[in-house]
C-alpha cells in the first residue's frame, strides 16, 4: 500500500476560532475539490495520529497563537516543523502566520493586549509586527478593514494568472519585517499598499513564502481566504456594509491570487473554481411502482398535512413529499410565480452562496406510483437500468428478494448517510434493503472526522439494514461492514464477463483499495484508496437499525483513480446503475447467510480472499514496538488477529487481538490490543 497525500487539514483546536476555520474550509474545499479531501485536525489528533504521510497541506487560521503555543510548544511544534522540512506544506493565515515566524510582537505598548515572545517553528526568520492597523478587538468586526494589496508577480512564475492587486478583508494581522541578512528563500507574495501604524519597513510585505527545508509555508497578516459571500452585515460597525461590497467586487482578484499561492505550495488547483450545487429533488420510486403506495401508507403517522401539502418534519430535516400530478398544485404555483428575490417557499440557488446550513432547506421528495422516474427527470441515473440489473442480479444470485425494491434518488444531496441516519423519525419507517443513491454530495461523510470526496462518478449509496437485536450477541453488527466490503468487491469482479481480474482489494476494517494504475509493475504492489464504508445505527422496536454508507471511485478519476481506470482497453467501463443493483444483491445475500449462520468459514474465507493483509507485520507501539504478523480476524468481535514475532522473525506463541484507536489516517499505527 502506499499513503497519497490527499488530506489539507485545518488545525481546529486551541486558539482557532470558528468563524476563522469555517472561511477556511468553505475556501479551501471550493478551490481544491475533488483533488483534496479538506479535514478539521484538533490538537489531540495532531499530536497522537500519523497524519503527516497523507498530508498535503497543513493550514492554521486566524485566531490566538498564544493558544498555539500552550498546547503545541514542544512536542507538537516539532512534528510540524519536521513534516515541513520533509516536504511538507505550511499555510498560516493571520494568527496562523503569527506563529510561523521566529518572533511575534503584536499591540507592543499596549498593556491589555501586548504579545511579543519568539516562536518555535520560525519559518520565517524575521518578525511579524502587528496589528498593522490600530482598532483591533478580539471577538469583533470592530477593527475588520478591506485592505487593498500589491501582488509581487515575479514570485509566481508558473503558479498561474494573478492580479497585479487585490482587496483582502483584514482584522489583526501583522506585517512580515524582513531580516536584514535576508536569504534567497524568502520571498515577498504581496506588500500592504495602505500606510501602517506600525514599521513594516520600506516593502511592508503581507503575505511571505518561506523555503524550509524540503518543503515550504506561506504566511499571511490579512485573510484573503474570507470570502464576502460568507461575511453578515454588521449594524453597529460603521463601514461595514461597503467594506463587504468592496471585498464582494474583487472577489476574482483574490480568488485567482489564492489559487496561486496553493499552486506554489505544490497543491493541484480547480481553475474552474467548484460552486456549492443547488440540492436537487428526492426521486421515491420501486421495482413494483404500486408498492410506492405501501411505503406511503407505513408514513402516515409521521407525514403532517399543513395548507393541503405534505410534510415529514424530522429531526434533522424536512421534507415536502411531492407527487408527479400534484406538482402544480397552489404552492408549486407559488414557487414558480414567486420572484428571484424572494426566499418564500423557494429552494435556494445555492452555485454562488457562501456557507449554508443545509438543515434550513426543505428536502423535496417527488413519488413516483405509477412509473420509474423518467430520464428528464434524472438525467444522471437511469432507474430502468438499475431495475433490469436489479432483476437479472437475482436471477443468479437467489437469496436476494427484496433489497433494493425501493430506491431513492437525487442528482445532488447533502449526505445519504446524514439524510437518513440524522432523521430517525424517516429512519424507523424504512424497510431493510431500502437505499438511497446520489450523483454527488456535498457534505459526504467518511469515519471519525474523514470527508469523503464524493464528486459526479462516484458510486455513492446508503442502505437501511433492520439487524434483529436478539441476534446481536450471535451475529453481532461489527461484522456488517465486513460484508459490505465482501459485497462490493464481489460486485466488481462480477460485474460481467472479463471483469474478474479487476484488481480492487478490502482493506480492514472499512475501506476498497485498488492497485494504482500508474504504477502496476511496482514491487510491492502499490495500492490506493477507492472507497469506503461508513456504518451508522439506531435503536428501535426491537431491532438496531443500521445505516450502511458506502462510497466508490467508479468513472471520477479524482481524488485518486476509479474502477474505469483499471479496465483493460477491451472491457467497457462501469455503469453505475448497474453496479449499484450488484452490490445490493450480493449485500443482501451475504447477509442472509450471515442471520443463519453467523461469520462462518465460508464468510471468512471470502473475506481473506479479497484483503491486503495476509501475513502483514505490523508493530505495537504501546508495547514498545513489538513485532506482530497479522494472521486474521477474530470470530467474537471482528478483531484483527496477530501472532507476536521475536527478534528472529519466529513466533513466540503470544497471540493479540487488534482494534482501531480510531485513528482516521493509518489504522495500522497506534493500535490498541488486548492479549488472547
């Protein structure tokens, strides 16, 4: 296997503030999805999890770097610095530039507020001076200034287009004093243009890059990572209104100046700069469109009637059930009179709004009684593709009867997990085997704080699994995602004739590994992640009610390959529709074998089959570095099992049974063991 460096984390611990980490998020994912998966990182996983190896980019926000320095000084400055000089990429926005320098002196004279000490990580060798600008006061708008910046173009050569200046919003920032034996590997990205009320020198830089080492950072005092889109009027700040119109009226300036510090920091950007898509409709649609009315019927004690409409009013969501031949009713009427402007019963265009809270917008399911949606209607998804695969799977696999009978489909969603497991009231009146598919998310959900990047082409699915509770100490839910994971490599290698030799393996405990097309020749084989499965559960009548989320790389090349991309040129590439009824099948399937007879040597067996983990030596780092060989999973509690090696390589007859510390980058550093 070999680690790629797909995560841009954003530090969200001590000293952050949340305003600072939502722009920086909200911007980051809008310039580089799907090439990045942009993930919050807290102290506590800074310091204990190995996430350096996947790290592409690792970004500070503005805030208090007093709160840096408390809980990273030391331990978690030296693995940051160590990751940099390796060849790692350092991004600080104001308090996070702060703390990149060798010294900070900020507000100097005034008692209240004076900061002024060295730092640690010193990538830059000088000092930055702040507040550039007087009025700053912490936890407000009060200071907040657009500032406007000259770009230093020389430094951008084949970083791409960039404006000659920009307006950057600013609250707090410093200005980057430039030592006096300055080196080679200091570079000025931007110069305040404004006069400063404190000495930046004759350059007054704002934004520095800094070579360290192999690898480099870039420091800002302002924060052209806040979008205007994302910025609410502020009644008591005089000048607030035009200093949001300002920043709103040079938006591409910065924008275009933001993807080309990224580029220069190594990152791959999105030129075409991703929007946030409009939610689109629900389509509720079954094999036997009549049964449509029975799924109906079993809503009726959580469906409110209010002005002749139809609404479930859920925990997280709502959501207006529509019907084909009542769309033009009064309030779709409504909608389509209501004007532009208005907000009134109106789904929201979201391609160009700044961070939304998507529990606000009412989710529209359209039932389909009568007919699998039409083509027009889902564009993206051909229903009878997915039915006729749905019915010529079962004809070879008979166990599966009824998985898949009801589908729900939308072009683009929030989270199929989200959607279903964070709305129990909906959640306790599906049947098993009812899944919800999508053409794209846009708040996917992967394990812990994991985002999986979820753009058109990925396999994205979510199925509800009513698992018996009396059965659970006998056939006990860990091992659901095991059979996922067989399902969906099944799936593949069985997709049709010639796909058998498709080279996608499990890894334990819940991800779809696949072996890197770039590299196929390579000894050991190297392997990149395709997919993942994410297993939520519920509680109610008698049963855990399980949400099985899976997502799979199947014709999006990004963020790291697809299935499409390990075909050989003679074999046609996947069709979603297709797929997703195969995995179902095969889900169903394995599942049933599993209520009769638990994970029985033939499960295991076919899980063995497909894992990456055969013979692997892994060490235990609470015991010192003890070497284990990896010899399978345990039948209890789905545990990884591992026969203790000396130092000859020979066993010494102590066996361990492995768990995930939930550990999101590497399961296979930090794991927690128990001896059997």
């Amino acid at each position: 296997m070999t680690s790629r460096k797909l995560n841009v984390l954003v530090y969200t611990g001590t000293g952050s503030t949340v305003e600072s980490v939502k722009h920086a998020i909200y911007t980051l994912r809008r310039l580089l999805s799907p090439n990045y998966a942009v993930i919050p990182i807290t102290e506590s996983a800074l310091l204990k999890e190995p996430w350096a190896p996947t790290c592409a980019l690792l970004v500070f926000p503005g805030g208090a770097d007093l709160g840096y320095c408390r809980v990273l000084n030391g331990e978690g400055n030296s693995l940051i610095s160590q990751y940099v000089r390796r060849g790692g990429s350092y991004l600080g926005f104001c308090a996070g530039g702060y703390y990149g320098c060798k010294k900070c002196e900020f507000e100097v004279g005034n008692k209240a507020m004076e900061v002024v000490g060295s730092r640690e990580l010193a990538f830059f060798p000088g000092t930055c001076r702040g507040g550039a600008f007087k009025g700053f006061q912490y936890h407000s708008e009060r200071g907040t200034r657009a500032v406007r910046l000259n770009v230093h173009k020389d430094a951008f050569r084949g970083a791409g287009m960039v404006p000659e200046v920009f307006t950057s919003y600013y609250n707090g920032g410093g200005v980057f004093v430039l030592p006096s034996n300055q080196s080679d590997d200091i570079e000025v990205l931007a110069s305040y243009t404004d006069d400063l009320d404190v000495d930046g020198g004759d350059e007054k830089p704002a934004l520095v890059h800094c070579k360290v080492g192999l690898g480099a950072a870039i420091l800002t005092g302002p924060h052209p990572e806040f979008a205007a889109a994302n910025l609410s009027r502020q009644h008591s700040v005089p000048g607030y209104d035009e200093l949001i119109a300002a920043l709103q009226a040079d938006d591409e300036a910065r924008t275009s100046f933001l993807k080309a510090c990224l580029s220069k920091l190594g990152l791959e950007v999105n030129q075409e700069t991703s929007g946030v898509p409009s939610l689109s409709r629900l389509h509720l649609s079954s094999i036997s469109s009549s049964d449509v009315d029975d799924l109906l019927h079993a809503w009726e004690e959580i469906i409110s009637k209010e002005d002749g409409e139809e609404f479930i009013r859920a925990e997280n969501d709502t959501f207006h059930i529509e019907k084909p031949e009542t769309r033009w009713s009064v309030t779709g009427m409504k909608e389509a009179l209501t004007s532009p402007d208005s907000t009134d019963q109106k789904s929201p265009d979201l391609s160009n709004a700044g961070i939304v809270d998507y529990t606000t917008i009412v989710k529209r399911i359209v039932v389909h009684q009568n007919a699998w949606p039409e083509s027009k209607a889902t564009p993206y998804f051909n229903h009878h593709a997915f039915y006729s695969s749905l019915k010529e799977y079962r004809l070879r696999d008979t166990e599966a009867e009824e998985w898949g009978d009801f589908l729900m489909y939308g072009d683009v969603v929030t989270s199929t997990n989200t959607l279903l497991e964070k709305n129990f009231k909906l959640l306790s009146k599906l049947p098993s085997g009812f899944t919800l598919t999508a053409t794209t998310q846009i708040a996917g959900r992967g394990r812990g704080s994991n985002v999986w990047v979820s753009p058109a082409g990925s396999l994205i699915m979510s199925t509800v699994i009513n698992h018996p509770a009396h059965l659970a100490p006998s056939r006990p839910i860990v091992f659901i995602q095991y059979l996922a994971a067989i399902a969906i490599v099944e799936a593949v290698k069985s997709y049709d004739r010639g796909y058998e030799s498709v080279p996608v393996k499990l890894k334990w405990p819940n991800d779809i590994y696949a072996l890197d097309p770039r590299a196929p020749t390579s000894s050991p084989p190297l392997y990149v992640k395709i997919g993942g499965i994410l297993s939520n559960c519920a509680y109610s009548g008698g049963a855990y009610q399980i949400v099985l989320g899976i997502g799979l790389n199947t014709t999006n090349g990004r963020p790291t390959t697809s299935l499409d991309a390990l075909l050989p040129a003679h074999l046609a590439p996947f069709r979603i529709e297709k797929l997703l009824a195969g995995i179902v099948t095969r889900l169903e399937a394995l599942y049933k074998t599993f209520l009769r007879r638990g994970f029985a040597p033939d499960l295991e067996r076919a899980y063995y089959a497909h894992w990456l983990h055969g013979r692997q030596v892994v060490h235990l780092e609470a015991e010192g570095g003890v070497r284990a060989r990896i010899v399978g999973i345990t039948r209890d509690w789905g545990m990884l099992r591992a026969e203790e090696l000396g130092s000859d390589d020979k066993p010494t007859g102590k066996m361990w049974a492995l768990q995930s510390d939930e550990n999101s980058f590497d399961f296979f550093r930090g794991l927690v063991k128990r001896k059997i």
